[in-house]
C-alpha cells in the first residue's frame, strides 16, 4: 500500500509539471500560476516538489519578461530598420511563423530580439538593412589570427601557441531601490579558471573585501563578495585582473586516432546522458545515427556532427536558458539557436555517437567584439581535449559575406580541433554548482557568465542589475572593448 501511495504521488506530481509546461508553452501564465499555488495550497508537506512548482512560477515570470515586445512596437522596429517595409510583409511573415510569439493575457507578445533574429534566419533580407554593409570586421580579425597561427605552428610541435596578456575589470551593479538599505548583497563574479590554454592569472583589485575565490581548476571558477546596500544609490561590485590566453593549432591525422574501448574513465563520464539539456530521445539517437553513418572513428564522426550543425542550423538569439525544459531538443526542433544551444546539441549528438564532448563558456574578446560565448571540447585518443566552436562554423557558412567560399570554409574547418586566443574561460562543464551555494534560485541555471545577485529575501534576476565586461590587451590599454 505504501508504495501505490508513492507511486500516486509520483503520477501526481508529473501532471501537475506537464500541465504546467503545456500552459506556459501556450502562453496561458493566468493560468499556470492558479494550478501551481492551488497544488501547494493543497500539499504543503512535500517542500521539495513545492519547491520545483515555485521555480515554475519563476520561469513563468522570465518567459514573459522575455517577451516583452507588442505587435504595434515590432512593427516599429521593423520600420526603422529595413528598407521598403509593409504591414502586410509584416502579416505574411507572422503567417510564416518567422517571429518566436506567444500569445499573453490574450495579446500577442514577441521575443525582445525579433528584428536580429529576423536578419539571422533569413538572409536574403540583410540586404534590406538600413546602413547595411557586408563586411565583418570579426571574420577578417580571425582571418588574419589563423594566417599568423599556422606561420608560427610551421615547425612548431607544440599546439599551445601564441599567447595574449589581458586585463580585465568585471563590473556588476544593482539598481536603486531592488533592496532595501541595509540589507546584505551576496554576489558571484566569474573569474577565469587555469588549463591548457590558459593560465598567468594574477587578481589585481577588488572594491569589496573578496571572501572567496574558487580554486584554479574548478569547473566553475567564481569571485564571491557580500556588502550592505547603502541608504541611497545603487550598489557597485567591481573586479579586476590580469591573465594569459592562448591559441590551440594542432592538424589532427584521421589515421592515427586510437578508438576507445569503454573502459576509460573520460569516455564513461563524457558520452552519458546529462539531465536536463543533454536527453538520448529516439528522435536525436535517429539523427545521430544518419549524420555518422558507417563511420567507426571518433574524431570523424565529430567532424561529421559539426558540418552537419554548420550546414543546418541557423544562429539566433535565445530566450534565457533557465526558461528552456531541454536545450538540445529545443535546438534541434527550431533548426536555430545561440552558440550555447548550439554547442549543447553538438554535446548532444557526440555523446551518443560515443563521442566523449563536454562543455565550455566565458567570454568571447575580439577587439571590438567582446561578449558572452559557449563551445565545446572532444576528447580523441591520443591527442587529448580538442576544442571545437560550432557558432564558427555557423558564422562562416551563413553569417560572413565578404569572404571568398575557399576563405570561408578554411576558417570553418580550423574551429573545429582548434581555437583562437581570443577567449576568456570561466566554465568546464554546465549547470555547475556554486560555492558558497545560493540560498535563492540561479538567474542562469546553465551557464555562469554575468554572474549571480542575491539578498536575504530572495534572488535578484537579471532585470534587477547592470553587468559590463572589459578586456584590455596588456600592452595596450587604450584598446579597450567593453561587453554590457
């Protein structure tokens, strides 16, 4: 009797999470809010699964603040950035499922990135830009990168080439009147973690007493602070730092990958299932199984995955990562995403093709280009953790224009197996586990870029603060490219 009580229990509290998800994904929060608080109302013992439900709650608030744009402001927007537009474009496009829109409170509401979603999945309008131009100063820095990396890798054994001092001031301020004065301010800066290629790193400043800082291997490498909101203003946490990047170049010869045979411990790790974003679902072990084909070794079918990506999804912006029940299925079924979603299906598809993959993110930190960016890693025997950054292949195969097809696929095949200097790296690995751990819940339950807020009566999310990243090379500290 005991265990068909548990049992449900379990049954019970599935449908109340799936019907949540199916109100939510139709838009109906009204709706959600009610199921969930009449459901505590009427099991208030069971605190864990209480505690999922409020998180629900929570996610029900971010998607919504997500989608914050009205039909009559999109149109707006649309009007003041592409040439020749029309309302019944407009409507034809809406027809067409080309906006992510859900239906709120009876009235229609679009994603907040609409319009650059809009110029990212369907090239043929760029050319439609206000002030456009086809020329990316990003594709022609990382042209010139790799031209000078394979110079100095010529002759050169060792893959860990061309290193880049840094400095860097992280910058996190919270907003006037988001907490009340005096209470304590609990914040998490991420802070850049030591491996192959990179290391150097030498902490400068801080402007609140640093309380902790993780160790220089960990998988999540944070700065923690706490301070006293003053009685008026806002509360500012700054960090600066010095450290070394460099670049990794080492052309990898298919014939002398050694295969795994199950046992090694880096295999079992990185080839499992990992909950809730990495999923074995029949219809991505289907696909997996079509992109490698009859292919046995590790390293191509890798290769295979990542041309696969490059030539069939699109890049676009996302909504917040903790609103997203499964990354990689989410990524698939849209055919686009943002490099972490990308870099996640990749994950994905490597695992189950016995691929060990693994996560990486940080910064990306191009001159004049500095920002939030994930990728990957795969391991191939002998040759270790090869970095592999499926967003470039994307960029380079439906993003760059004014680079010629043979350019265009170089650059494409040198991100996968190697990596620019261009990188500030705080992650191995996502939905890592913070120390001290948060009593609230993560804005960012996935990755851990611009970091966390909190305060004795809850977490203050994203809205409720201001964040900003610059890198400076060393020498130079005139050059300067803030991320905000």
């Amino acid at each position: 009797m005991l265990g068909l009580f548990f049992s449900a229990c379990k049954t019970n509290n599935t449908q109340i999470l799936e019907q949540v998800e199916r109100l939510q994904n139709s838009g109906n929060f009204a709706e959600a809010e009610k199921q969930i608080t009449d459901w505590i109302n009427r099991n208030e013992d069971d605190q864990q699964m209480k505690r999922r439900l409020l998180f629900e709650l929570e996610r029900g608030r971010r998607i919504q603040n997500d989608y914050s744009l009205t039909e009559a402001q999109l149109a707006v927007e649309l009007q003041q950035q592409l040439n020749d537009f029309s309302l019944q474009e407009f409507e034809r496009w809406q027809r067409e499922n080309r906006f992510d829109m859900l239906t709120i409170n009876g009235e229609k509401r679009f994603v907040n990135a609409s319009v650059s979603n809009l110029f990212f999945r369907y090239p043929e309008l760029r050319s439609r830009q206000k002030n456009y131009s086809p020329e990316s100063s990003l594709a022609r820095v990382i042209d010139m990168h790799v031209r000078r990396l394979k110079q100095l890798a010529a002759g050169n054994p060792d893959p860990i080439l061309f290193p880049r001092d840094c400095f860097v001031k992280q910058k996190i301020t919270v907003k006037a009147g988001k907490v009340p004065p005096g209470e304590n301010v609990r914040v998490w800066l991420p802070y850049p973690s030591v491996f192959q290629t990179q290391g150097n790193i030498r902490f400068i400043s801080a402007n609140h007493s640093l309380q902790w800082l993780a160790e220089p291997m960990s998988p999540i490498r944070s700065a923690y602070f706490e301070a006293t909101m003053p009685a008026q203003g806002e509360l500012t946490f700054e960090l600066k730092y010095n450290y070394t990047a460099y670049s990794y170049y080492r052309p990898v010869t298919p014939e002398l990958v050694i295969p795994f045979d199950g046992s090694e411990q880096v295999f079992r790790l990185f080839t499992r299932e990992e909950e809730p974003h990495e999923i074995f679902s029949e219809k991505m072990k289907k696909l997996a199984a079509e992109i490698t084909g009859n292919e046995n070794n590790p390293y191509l079918k890798a290769k295979k995955i990542y041309h696969w990506i490059a030539d069939n999804i699109l890049y676009s912006y996302a909504r917040e990562y903790s609103t997203l029940y499964n990354i990689s299925d989410y990524c698939l079924n849209k055919k686009y995403g943002d490099c972490g979603q990308e870099a996640i299906l990749f994950i994905t598809l490597c695992r189950i093709s016995g691929v060990p993959a693994r996560w990486q993110s940080g910064f990306m930190t191009f001159p004049g280009d500095v920002g939030m960016h994930d990728w990957a890693e795969i391991y191939i025997k002998p040759f270790g953790w090869l970095p592999v950054d499926p967003y470039m292949g994307i960029f380079f195969t439906s993003m760059t224009e004014d680079l010629t097809p043979e350019k265009r696929r170089e650059l494409r095949d040198f991100y996968f197996g190697n990596i620019d200097h261009f990188r500030l790296v705080a992650n191995k690995g996502h939905n890592q586990k913070l120390y001290p751990p948060k009593k609230h819940f993560r804005s960012e339950t996935v990755d851990f870029q611009r970091g966390e807020v909190e305060w004795n009566a809850g977490n203050l999310y994203f809205t409720d603060w201001n964040w900003s990243v610059t890198v400076e090379d060393a020498g130079s500290p005139s050059e300067a490219y803030t991320a905000k």
